[in-house]
C-alpha cells in the first residue's frame, strides 16, 4: 500500500507577528505529516495590536515568494491578503486555506477568478468584527457559489485571531475543528 503524499503548504501570519499562537497552528498542521514554513514577515516583531502592526506592515517591500511555488497557501487574518493572492495567480497552487478573511473574488477589488478546481477553505467566527463585519464572511460566501471546490465553514463566536494560542481571543475548541478540517483537505490533495 502507497503512503499517502503528504502537502507543503506556507502559512502567512497575523499582523500581530509569527507569534507563539502562529507557530502552535503550524504544528497542529504539521501533526498531520505535513510541511509547513512560516515565514516571519516582520523579521521577528510582535505589534501589540492590530493598528502597529498595520503600520508596520505598511512599510514591507513587495516580495515574489518564488520560493513557495506550488504549495497550498495559507493565511490568518492579514496573511490572507498574500496567501490568496498566491492562490489565485500562481500556476501549480496545490490549495488555499484562509483563516479569519477572504477576498472578493469579483467587482472591483478583486484579485481575479479563482482556479477551476483549486480547492480552498474559508474558516472564520460569524459574529467577528471584523470577517463578519468587513465583507470577508459575504466573499467567501460567493467564493463558494462560484468554485466548485470552495467551503466555507463558520464558528459560533465574535473573536478574531480565535486560532492562535497566545492571544486572549483563543477559543481551544473552534480552532480543534479548523484544524481537523484543514487535515483533511490537506489529506484529500
């Protein structure tokens, strides 16, 4: 009997840094047999909130990320941004799991058409400020009615950043279920 292949994936942090909470979310993927890299895109700083780590993010040079070509493209939060724009535009993505935002994939902001048959799963708290709240919870809805290999699966709960372990916003539970969820896609590839 064949071993299953295992995925590489690449999992982009908050704008509160690759913190412990990031790094324990990679490990839970990686408990699955998976390689997963962490880039650190501020070089080792951790913003005390969302708004400094805004501003600091605001002055990172543009990167091409060749180095993770065909991979799955994972993101929380603020990691999003790249890892779907990487998704979408990359030949050879493997996939994409967006945690806590999403892209329009149509109108105006948009990056472009998701992939036919790229697989990719929207995890996000329905009550979140700023999923529910900003559009990204109405993206990933279209996102699944328009791609075929789209899920969108949506906790109970307001928190934002509820999967990373260091941060008071850290719901045990939920982030259980985003994680036995992503080994599955993962598995399924």
């Amino acid at each position: 009997m064949e071993a299953p292949s295992m995925a590489e994936v690449v999992l982009f942090h908050h704008l509160r840094g690759l913190t412990d909470g990031v790094r324990a979310f990679a490990g839970g993927l990686r408990a699955g047999g998976h390689t997963v890299h962490t880039p650190d895109l501020f070089d080792g700083a951790l913003p005390g909130s969302l708004e400094e780590g805004s501003a600091l993010a605001g002055t990172l040079p543009e990167r091409g990320w060749e180095e993770y070509d065909g991979m799955v493209y994972a993101g929380i939060s603020w990691g999003v941004m790249t890892a779907q724009r990487l998704a979408q535009t990359r030949p050879g993505a493997r996939g994409a799991l967006l945690y806590e935002a999403c892209l329009p994939v149509t109108g105006q902001w948009a990056i472009g058409p998701w992939p036919q048959g790229l697989p990719v799963q929207v995890h996000g708290m329905s009550a979140d400020p700023f999923f529910g709240g900003e559009g990204d919870a109405d993206a990933a809805r279209e996102l699944v009615g328009l791609a075929d290999s789209a899920q969108l699966y949506l906790y109970d709960g307001d928190a934002h950043l509820f999967t990373d372990a260091s941060l008071p916003s850290y719901d045990a539970e939920a982030t259980a279920l985003v994680l036995e969820r992503s080994l599955t896609m993962l598995a399924a590839l």
